[in-house]
C-alpha cells in the first residue's frame, strides 16, 4: 500500500501565519464556534475577496479550493464554516499591518492587497486589483520593479529589503524598503510572487542626521529652526540640540544682519545655492567662516522653508589668507630684486663708460630712465623674452625700447 502524500490544507497554512506573526489560532477560532449574522461590511468584504480569487483562480491553484471556500449562493446572511471566517480574520491581518502587502500572478497583475498599500496609492482596495506596476507608477519606477519580478518569479530566488525611491498616490516620494518571495503552486510550480514594502524614508532621514560629518539643518521660511543634527549643534557651539533648538532663531547665528536677506533672496531667485560663502556666529560670539548648500522647500505652492548642510571652512579660509600674504611678500620681495639688480647693473655700466670716455656718456644721458634700465640687458645679449620675464612689460614694449636704443646709436 502506498503512503498517501499529504498536502498542506488551507487551515493549516492560514495557523502557520498566525503562528509567523506570534498569535494563537484559539484566539481567533473558538473550538464552540457556532454560525452567526454577518453584517453588510463583512459581506462585502467576502464579496471582494470572492470576487479576486474566482478571477485569479491562481491565488489557490484550482477551482475545486475556491469552491470549499465560498458556497454557491453569495447572499447568505450567515457564515456556516470556519473557512468562511477564516478569510475574515485573514483579511484583518492583511490590513491591520503597518507595511505595504501585495500578490502578483506571474503576469504581474496584483491579486491581493492590504489596505497600506492601497492607501499608498490613493486608491480602494478594489481599484488596484488587476493593474500592473506600469498602471500605478511611472515608466522609470515601474521598469526596475517589473525587472525584478521576473527575477523573482524566473529564478525563484527572493530579492530581500532592496531600498527604492517611489511615487506615492498623493505625489509625494518615499524610499522603501522592499522584500519579494516567488509563489508556488503545490507542484512547485512559480505561479506569482508575494511582497511587503515598507516606507523607511524617516529612518533613512534620521541615520542621515545621525552620521553626516557636518551641519544639516531644516529652517522655515519666517527664520526658525524646523531641525538640526548633532553635529551642526557642536559646531554652532550648543551643548544639545534641545537648547538650540529651544533657545535660538535662525537670525542669531547670523554675523552680519543684513546677510540672511541677501542669501534668501539669493535661494529663493536660483531655487538653491551651492558652496554659498557667508561669516555666522557661535554661541560665544565668535565668527565662523562657512559654505552654504542648500535648496527651497516647497508647500502647496509656496515657499515653506530651505534645507540643506552647512560645511565650516574657517581653517580653510585662514590658511588661504596667510598663503596669499605670503605670495603677496614674496612677490614684492622679487620685485625689489629686480630693481635692485637692474638698476646696480645700469650705475656700473655708467661707471664704467666714465672710465673710458667718449661719446657712450653723452649716449647715456641721452637715454630716459626705462631705456637707461633696460640698457644692460641688452648688452648682456638678453632676448626680449628673457627680459620681459625679469621686467613688468611685455616683450612687445621691450622691443620697442631696444629699437630706439639701437636707433640712437
């Protein structure tokens, strides 16, 4: 005699995700159940259930389950079956989780859905059965979330908490976390997948604040603080971010009154602002040299506040002060030099056309106080280059010079 195979029935999956989610099926099947009235809502809700399976007879794999589910006449006034209210207590698990659930066939149309995900979308729940990803996102969200279900459902391998930025029904943007598992018919075969999605956008907000080695902040438009991370409170010279919070305005950490209206009328005309240079104050008084990046934020329509990070370059700005002052010494310095050497170089041709006399004396004299001075290089053999770079001028003017030298000659 052959063993018979025994295959999973339907009550003792429905246990198993009680038991998933740490709840005991007596506290929601009494052994002494006896049949009830049903009201209106509860009959819809079966209605809609009914209505998704019999035209997704995949969620079950075969007609014959449907059957022992939901009996022929859909107008019953009671529920004779714990099946029947099996379902019930299924849909109110389904929707009483925080997170997104969804099914898909393996054509990618959804199935079944809890009420966050319709939510989600600003729709009813009966609205999003049978649409695609294509139907409620756009192209560029759809395309990577269509291709990984065709991973999901070609591989059989589950793709777990993959983070993506979505489109929600009101239009806002949020970053999800996303976790997808093939569905299996009893045979094995991948018939769909299941899925839960959770909006981690806070979380990802708050670790940003947490671990930004430098100044976030959040303000509104009429100058106060909205939020601002740890590190921005040391650098403002806080000893948390409760007493500055509690104990500023935005215009306080402002060094010059008059700045925080340029730069608003700045981000406001661009939309934002990068590297944005401005001196602000610590609590003590003391001034700090900054970079502002930053962006408007916007509320129906309107200018609500701006945030951004703000990076303290006072070292950097010190240290570039002191560099150009020693290039500014040094280049006055070579300066000096090069007057210092010319002109030694001009009194010992002098000297030396005095010693031997003739008419180079009376050439000399003739010459004017920029050819006397360029005179030596020229008799050095210095090319026009060569003497333009020791010189201020241009080797245009120190061409010009030596023609009217040789031309006095």
């Amino acid at each position: 005699m052959k063993n018979k195979v025994y295959t999973k029935q339907p009550m003792d999956k429905f246990k198993a995700l009680l038991n998933f989610a740490n709840l005991k099926y007596d506290d929601y099947m009494n052994t002494t159940y006896k049949p009830r009235n049903v009201n209106e809502d509860e009959l819809c809700q079966i209605a809609n259930i009914r209505s998704v399976i019999t035209q997704n007879m995949k969620v079950l794999s075969s007609s014959s389950r449907v059957a022992n589910y939901f009996h022929d006449t859909e107008t019953k006034t009671s529920i004779e079956y714990k099946d029947g209210k099996m379902w019930l207590i299924m849909k109110d698990l389904l929707d009483s989780w925080p997170d997104a659930i969804f099914f898909k066939n393996r054509v990618g149309e959804l199935i079944l859905v809890n009420n966050a995900h319709a939510m989600g979308m600003r729709s009813k729940f009966t609205d999003v059965i049978g649409k695609t990803d294509r139907d409620l996102y756009s192209k560029e969200e759809a395309e990577p979330m269509i291709q990984d279900d065709e991973y999901v459902m070609t591989t059989g391998k589950p793709i777990i908490d993959k983070v993506e930025y979505i489109t929600f029904g009101d239009g806002t943007r949020h970053y999800v976390s996303t976790t997808k598992v093939p569905r299996r018919d009893e045979s094995g075969k991948i018939i769909g997948l299941m899925g839960i999605s959770r909006d981690v956008t806070n979380n990802l907000y708050q670790t940003l604040f947490s671990d930004y080695k430098g100044c976030i902040f959040i303000t509104t438009k009429e100058g106060k603080w909205f939020d601002i991370n740890e590190e921005g409170v040391r650098m403002f010279g806080y000893k948390s971010r409760e007493e500055f919070l509690t104990q500023t305005k935005v215009q306080d950490v402002y060094f010059n009154a008059n700045d925080r209206k340029e730069y608003i009328r700045t981000i406001e005309r661009l939309g934002g602002v990068k590297k944005y240079e401005m001196t602000l104050r610590k609590k003590d008084g003391t001034p700090i040299d900054v970079q502002i990046t930053a962006a408007v934020i916007i509320r129906d329509n309107k200018v609500w506040g701006y945030n951004g990070t703000i990076r303290d370059v006072t070292e950097e700005v010190r240290l570039k002060n002191e560099n150009q002052k020693r290039i500014t010494d040094l280049t006055k310095t070579i300066s000096r030099l090069k007057r210092f050497i010319l002109s030694g170089i001009t009194n010992s041709l002098k000297m030396f056309l005095s010693i031997v006399g003739g008419n180079e004396v009376d050439v000399m004299e003739n010459l004017t106080s920029k050819q006397k001075e360029l005179f030596p290089l020229f008799i050095l053999g210095k090319s026009d280059k060569e003497i333009a770079g020791l010189t201020n001028l241009t080797e245009q003017q120190v061409s010009k010079y030596r023609y009217e030298i040789y031309k006095q000659n």
